[in-house]
C-alpha cells in the first residue's frame, strides 16, 4: 500500500526538477538570445546605456580581513564567528558584498596569502563548520561572499611544495619553478641565482634549497614559492579547489596577482629597462589570458559568479584583454593608478595635485568600452587608511568632513565601489615609531636591505613605514571605547596593537550620532543603490584643471524614463570657496550632503566651505 504512494512522490519530485529544469533552459536561453543580439548590433532592450545588467555591477563591497575584524574567543586573533557576530552591521551599511581576504589554514608568513590547504579554514579563524555558518548568515541576509584565490602561489609548508622540494623525480616538481643556480667563481658551493628577478619583499626571487639542491622561485616571500601554471595539472587542482567552494555557494573570487601566473619563457634576465617596473613583464606572460579563458570555461561560466582581479603589472589600456566580456575571462580587475597617485618608490610619498587623479578616472572611462566593467577604491589591506591617504586627519572635524567626501566620490564615480573595513568609521593610520611595533614581512625585509643594508637612515624608514606601511590598515577594528577597542576581550593581546584613538573612533560612538562617518557612509551607499544613474550612466568631468574643486555629472538616459541627472561637487581641502559651475550649468536639489544644513537647493554659484562634499540633481 505504501509504496505507490511513495513512487508518486518521487514522480512528482522527478517532474518539479524536470519543470525547474526547463524553466532555467528557457530563461538561460532567452539570455543567450538576447547576447546574440547584442553581437548582431541589432537593439537589445536589455541593455542599459548599452552595458548589461548584472548584480556585480550594481553591488558595494565591503572588503574583511578577518585577523582584524572581530575576535570572539579570546585569543587576539580575529575569526570567522567574529564576522558573523556582525554580519547585521554589515547588512545596515547596505553593503551587497562581502570580499573576505585569505581564511584558509596557512602558517601566516604573509597574513594568510600564503596557503597550506586551500581547502581548510585557518585554525586560528575556526571551523568548516564557522564557515557556513557565516555563509548562511551572509545570504539569510541578502549578500553575497566573493573570497579571496591566491593561486600565484602557495606556501612551502603545502603538500605540493613538500612533495615537489623532496626530490626531481617527485610527480609534484613541475607544480613549482626549480632551477639550477649560476655558477659562482668566488664560492663554487654558494651557486648564485639563476636571474636577476628581485622578489617583492626585498631581495632575490630565487630561493637555494638544501635538499632540493636547486633554487626556487618566489615573487613574494620565501615562504611564498611560485605555482608553474603551465603544468596542465597545476591548473587543474587549481581549478579543482575553486570549485570546491563554489559548490559551498561563494559568490566568487578576488584573485590575487592573478596577471602573474604565466611566466617569461625561459626565465631570462630582466633589461635594466624591465628591472625599473619588474612587474609590467611578469603580468604580461605569454599564456595569461590562454589560462584565464581556460578558468572561465572550465569552471566560472558555470556559476554566478562576480571575479576580480588584482591587475598589478597591467596599464588601463590592457585591462580590457582581461575584462571584456567578449574574452570570457574576469568581470573586472583592480588598478592602481588611483590609489598610488601620492606614492612615489616604495613607500616614498609623492606630491600630487588633484588635475592627476581626475585625469585618472576620465582614463578610466574613457579607454573602457561598454563591454568592460570597472573597480572604484582608495583603500584595501595593502594601502594606508583612507582618510590618512587622502583626506585630512588634522583636526577631528577635518577628518570627519574629509571622509564623507571621499566616500561620496566612491559612490559617485564610475565602476563598483569597494571599501575597507574601517573606511565607514574614518579611522585611521597607527602612530608606529619603532620598527617592532610592525608585524608585516613587507616591512621587516625592507628594514633589512634598506636599513640594516645602509641606504637608508632608520629614522626615515619608519617614517615612510609610517605613512604606506601595510599594518595600518590592519590594526584591529574599533568597535567599542572598551579596552582594546572592543575587537577582543580586555586581558587578551591583540595580534597587532589596536589604535589608541579608538576611544574616540569607533563604531558604537559613531551608531550614536546621526552626523557620523558610518551614518553618512551608509546614506552614500544608499544613494548609490537608488540611482542607477551612478552604476550605468556616463561619467563627465566638468572641470578637469580646478586644483580645488572636482565636479563631475552621471546621467542616464532610459526609454520610458526621465533623465537620471546627478552633479557632484568635491571641495578637496580646507580652503573655503566661492564655485562658479562651469558652462552657465545650474545645481538643482541637494541629494546628499556631509554638511548639516547645507541649503536644499544649489544655483550656479555655490559657497563650499573646507571638504564640502555635495550631490545635486541637475
Ligand atoms: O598584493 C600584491 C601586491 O601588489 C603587493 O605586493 C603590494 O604591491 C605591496 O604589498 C604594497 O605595499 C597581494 C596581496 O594583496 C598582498 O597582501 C600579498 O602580500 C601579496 O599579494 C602576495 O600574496
Ligand atoms: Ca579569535
């Protein structure tokens, strides 16, 4: 008796998969259709301003670096059920996604990025099981995680590089690049490197191994050796573990240093040309966009997913080979241009004028084509604090009025904006002093060659540390004016020392008051969510040599719509001003402001005071 019943549901069950099937067929093809349209240069009513739709493009990032976010056990060391614990937060922000740097179980030789099982969570961090729990939490909330891929390389200490280090007829040696040294005539038992490649953290690339009796290449640290991609099985495991937490429902990849996986064939010298900017030639390898495509194909067209690339190595005009929908490679990639405008060698600080930046992000709209996507950000992991970097931390009213700013120009401009955490509560850059107040191997190597190697004097050093030192970006969130800023408990050692201006900057201070950084921070992000305009409207600077004042319109135009119209007005710095619009242009109605009481309607004069930050329609 029971068991036609039973068949029936199962009948019925096959037939609910079979319907969702064909809708998903039917929708999938309408898609495709309407792509092929698109290519027959036939108008596709799906498109918006020409670009089409897709969440990616619509979503704010909120970037986690999970040792500084929020530590829930006390041990100084943030974790995953720390992120969770303020995942509503997050939500309130208005934050789409959620882009968590490295989480997976790693010795921590450069904070995470170098990995020991891709497939592991970090001990420190917690469990599987804290994972998806903070996944689910994530999407019951409507968001989305991207993670972070670091596949350039591994760390020594993963299987791999253990298996590949062991012997030259372990299966595993081709996963990394080993290579027999120079000979060296004054010391023929110390072979000297097989080329001249400097590593990013100081010193050579080239790392002598003892058992291996060769050397290893590693653009970063030591510990950090490079995969060889151009072993079909090396982008196979890789493609393996991506899909790995694709099936666990991530959202997608930011993949570090992603242009340098596809080597210089043969590995020769660089030219003292190439030495000046090493990685204009390592992002530029010959199978590049070969494996990216290959990537795309075997694993992400298969999902929905967003991707973006650190384009470290790439100008502007190369990034559409990586970007443009047409290649079937990433939705989008990061580039520097913006964020190291003040930065001259390392981390020397270079005098900027603000005609630079915005020639910067007119290059950016104009060399894209409406088939690429764009990156907005100032600030991430590797960057000083946003407000240090580029807005004013003199005074506590300056800082407050010089980040609202430089939110509402993220939320303004063209491409998807990312922030950093911190970034919504303006906080900022640590005091470092001394050279063991720093936990960054960036930092410690240099010390080594440019101090320790005396070219350059200590003081001076930490000074520029100071300034474009990694680490301040990194210090523990200030969640609270509790002891330790509320990122851990009060008797327990933070990893890395929290800022002593947490009792005044801090999230619960800043919940409290309606005219804070996170309050405004969240009204930007707001504003960017209510005007498509901002997502997929066209981008013109108004006056592109003011040195005080950058003025830009979004507009977009829709069938069926009226006109979306949005003028934004920046006063970049203290200096109060009269500003006339150019072009007898008139500002309509305030939308956003970072000035209470600033008046409700504009004209074509407008009375800036210091860091006014204005948005009007038009
Ligand atoms: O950064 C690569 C990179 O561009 C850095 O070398 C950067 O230029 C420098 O640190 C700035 O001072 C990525 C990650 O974002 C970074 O955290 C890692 O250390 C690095 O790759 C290696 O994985
Ligand atoms: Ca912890």
């Amino acid at each position: 008796m029971i068991w036609p019943v039973k068949k029936t549901l199962v009948l019925l069950a096959f037939a609910f998969v079979f319907a969702a099937i064909s809708i998903d067929q039917t929708l999938a093809q309408q898609v495709s259709d309407a792509a092929k349209t698109e290519k027959t240069g036939k108008h596709s009513a799906a498109l918006v301003n020409g670009y089409e739709p897709m969440w990616w493009k619509e979503a704010v990032v909120y970037q986690v670096y999970p040792r500084s976010f929020q530590d829930s056990n006390g041990d100084g060391i943030g974790d995953l059920n720390g992120i969770t614990q303020h995942l509503d937060y997050l939500q309130n922000l208005g934050v789409n996604v959620i882009w968590l740097s490295p989480h997976y179980d790693s010795p921590n030789a450069d904070n995470g990025y170098d990995i020991r099982d891709y497939r592991k969570v970090m001990k420190e961090f917690g469990t599987m099981a804290d994972f998806d729990r903070m996944l689910s939490g994530i999407k019951a909330r409507h968001m989305r995680l991207i993670i972070d891929l670091v596949v350039n390389h591994s760390s020594d200490e993963h299987r791999w590089f253990v298996e590949s280090r062991s012997s030259k007829k372990n299966p595993y040696r081709d996963y990394y690049f080993w290579r027999d040294g120079k000979p060296n005539p004054a010391d023929p038992a110390h072979p000297l490197p097989p080329n001249n490649y400097p590593s990013f953290f100081s010193g050579s690339a080239w790392q002598w191994d003892e058992t291996a009796k060769q050397f290893y290449l590693h653009y970063f640290a030591v510990k950090q050796p490079d995969l060889n991609w151009d072993n079909p099985k090396v982008r196979e495991d890789v493609f393996a573990l991506m899909k790995f937490w694709l099936d666990k429902g991530v959202d997608g990849f930011r993949m570090d240093v992603i242009p340098l996986i596809s080597k210089q064939p043969g590995l020769p010298d660089l030219t003292p040309q190439e030495m000046q900017d090493p990685p204009r030639l390592w992002a530029n390898g010959p199978h590049r966009d070969e494996y990216l495509q290959q990537m795309n194909r075997e694993v992400l067209s298969k999902y929905d997913v967003m991707t973006v690339g650190e384009a470290i190595g790439i100008t502007l005009e190369e990034e559409p080979k990586i970007v443009n929908s047409d290649r079937h490679e990433l939705n989008m990639v990061f580039n520097f241009d913006a964020v190291r405008v003040n930065r001259g060698d390392f981390y020397s600080e270079k005098k900027w004028k603000l005609p630079e930046l915005k020639a910067i992000y007119d290059h950016h709209a104009t060399a894209l084509s409406k088939t690429d996507w764009d990156t907005v950000f100032l600030s991430n992991h590797d960057n000083p604090r946003l407000v240090s970097n580029f807005g004013d931390t003199s005074t506590a009213e300056f800082r407050v009025r010089s980040a609202k700013l430089i939110e509402t120009m993220l939320m303004t401009l063209k491409g998807t904006p990312f922030i950093y955490q911190g970034d919504e509560l303006a906080m900022t850059n640590y005091p470092f002093t001394k050279l063991n107040q720093f936990d960054d191997i960036e930092v410690k190597n240099a010390y080594k060659e440019r101090v320790l190697g005396g070219k350059m004097a200590e003081a001076e050093f930490i000074a520029e540390s100071q300034r474009f030192g990694r680490d301040n970006s990194r210090t523990p969130m200030q969640w609270s004016d509790a002891p330790n800023g509320g990122f851990t408990t009060p008797a327990a050692k933070p990893w890395l020392a929290v800022n002593p201006n947490y009792k005044e900057i801090n999230a619960g201070q800043e919940q409290a008051d309606p005219e804070s950084v996170l309050h405004y921070t969240q009204r930007a992000i707001a504003l960017h969510h209510a005007h498509l305009a901002f997502v997929y409207g066209d981008y013109k600077d108004l006056d592109p040599d003011n040195e005080q004042v950058y003025a830009f319109t979004r507009s977009l135009s829709m069938p069926g719509k009226p006109e979306e119209r949005l003028l934004v007005v920046l006063n970049f710095g203290e200096k109060p001003v009269e500003y006339t619009l150019p072009g007898g242009m008139s500002a309509g109605k305030l939308v956003l402001a970072n000035v209470p009481g600033t008046p409700e309607m504009g004209g074509s004069v407008l009375k800036l005071g210091a860091w006014d930050a204005r948005v009007y329609t038009y």
